[in-house]
C-alpha cells in the first residue's frame, strides 16, 4: 500500500514539477528569441550605419577628389636636326611631340584649346597647337603634334650661349604651357582645374636623340 501510495503520489508531483520546468523553460526560450531579435535588429543597425558612412567617405575621399589631369610631354625622336657651331651657332630641328593628358579623376576632363611653348633659354623657339577636345574618366588623351624649333629670333646673348652648348654636343629646351578645363563628376559636379606642363629636355646633337626628359 505504501510502495502503491507512493507510485500514485509520484507522477503528479513529477508532473508538476515537469509543467514548472517547461512553463519557466518557456519564458526563458521567448527572452531568449526576443534578445537575438533585438540583437539582430541592432547588427542590422549598425551594419547599416557603417555601410553609409563607408559610402560617404568613399564618394567623398575618392570620387569627389578633383585632381589636376598631368600634362605632360613623351620621349619622342628626333626627325630632322641641323646645327650651325661656326660663326653663327644656330639649330633647326622637327619631331612629332607626344603631349599627354591624364586624367585620373572619375569623370571627364574637358579642356580648352592651347598651346605648348618650347623655349630656349627663356625665348620661344617653337610651339605646339592643343585643339579643344576631352580626356575621358581614368584614361590619357594623346595628342600627337608636329614641331618645329629654329633658333633664328634668339637674341645674341643668349646665341653665345647657344654656341657654348653646341659645342660640348647638346641643346638644352624647355617647354611650359597651361591646359584649363572643367572635370565633371557623375554628370553633375563640376570643378574647373589648370594642368602645367613644364619640360625640360636635353637634345644629343651628334646622336640627334632626345637624352633627357623630366617634367614637373
Ligand atoms: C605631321 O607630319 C607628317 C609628316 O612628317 C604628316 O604626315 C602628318 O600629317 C602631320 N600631322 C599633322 C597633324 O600635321
Ligand atoms: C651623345 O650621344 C653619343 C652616342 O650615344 C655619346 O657618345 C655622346 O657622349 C653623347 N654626347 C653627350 C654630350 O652626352
Ligand atoms: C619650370 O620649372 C623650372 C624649374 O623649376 C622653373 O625655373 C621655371 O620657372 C618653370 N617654368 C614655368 C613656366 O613654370
């Protein structure tokens, strides 16, 4: 009878404690959904929070930064050259000048017509016509310009030292201008910017070959 009470007093105290178990497993198991909800949302938040700031600083650190284009003149060779190293030291030389744009920004440049000064010792020996034309997002224009140099309007002091240079074998030029365009940034931002060129070049008389170039 005892055992018999016992068994039959058993199940609903085990029964109870099994309803207490589940019903405070139960608020838990929701507490628990409700804070990883909660943590979600807050993920999601922040994930998106930092995505936009990451995109405003991208559009701002790199897309919006207006850089100067590089104008800048190539190796090129020489294709005729005459000097004079007797008594009136002279030069006439020819070359097709590889006058680069690059544009490293995200949009266009465009720019007006120009023109490449090519000078000795300070005085314009010659010139390069830039048309009016574009360099396009992330790319170089090229622009390919026929040149000739003659030294016949130099002065005479400066003719003296023409004389000097052509005797160790050299002539050295330079050659300085401006490009002024407007760059647009998605088709709406607008920046105007000026792009200097400033070369110089050293001309090897005998081998009638650039050897050196160095611009700003
Ligand atoms: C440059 O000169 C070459 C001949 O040396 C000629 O064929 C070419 O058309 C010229 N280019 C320009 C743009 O004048
Ligand atoms: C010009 O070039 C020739 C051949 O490369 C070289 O021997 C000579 O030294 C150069 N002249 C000068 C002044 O550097
Ligand atoms: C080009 O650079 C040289 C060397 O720095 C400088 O003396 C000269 O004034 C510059 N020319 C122009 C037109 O900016």
């Amino acid at each position: 009878m005892a055992e018999k009470n016992q068994n039959q007093y058993q199940p609903p105290e085990s029964n109870g404690y099994h309803r207490n178990d589940q019903e405070s497993l139960h608020t838990t198991e929701d507490e628990e959904a409700k804070r990883k909800k909660r943590m979600k949302w807050t993920i999601g938040i922040i994930a998106f929070v930092i995505f936009q700031v990451v995109q405003a600083l991208f559009f701002i650190l790199v897309i919006m930064k207006f850089k100067s284009p590089k104008f800048r003149v190539g190796e090129f060779a020489v294709q005729t050259l005459t000097v004079e190293t007797q008594a009136s030291p002279s030069f006439d030389m020819s070359f097709v000048a590889p006058i680069r744009v690059k544009n490293t920004n995200w949009g266009p440049f465009k720019y007006d017509a120009s023109i490449v000064y090519f000078t000795y010792g300070g005085v314009q020996v010659g010139q390069a016509i830039i048309p009016k034309s574009k360099a396009n997002f992330k790319s170089t224009k090229k622009i390919d310009v026929n040149v000739t140099l003659s030294s016949s309007n130099l002065p005479s002091n400066i003719i003296s030292n023409l004389g000097n240079e052509l005797n160790s074998g050299v002539i050295t030029l330079n050659s300085h201008g401006a490009l002024k365009g407007k760059i647009t940034v998605m088709f709406m931002f607008k920046k105007t910017k000026i792009s200097q060129i400033n070369c110089t070049m050293t001309i090897n008389t005998s081998a009638k070959t650039v050897q050196s170039l160095s611009c700003k």
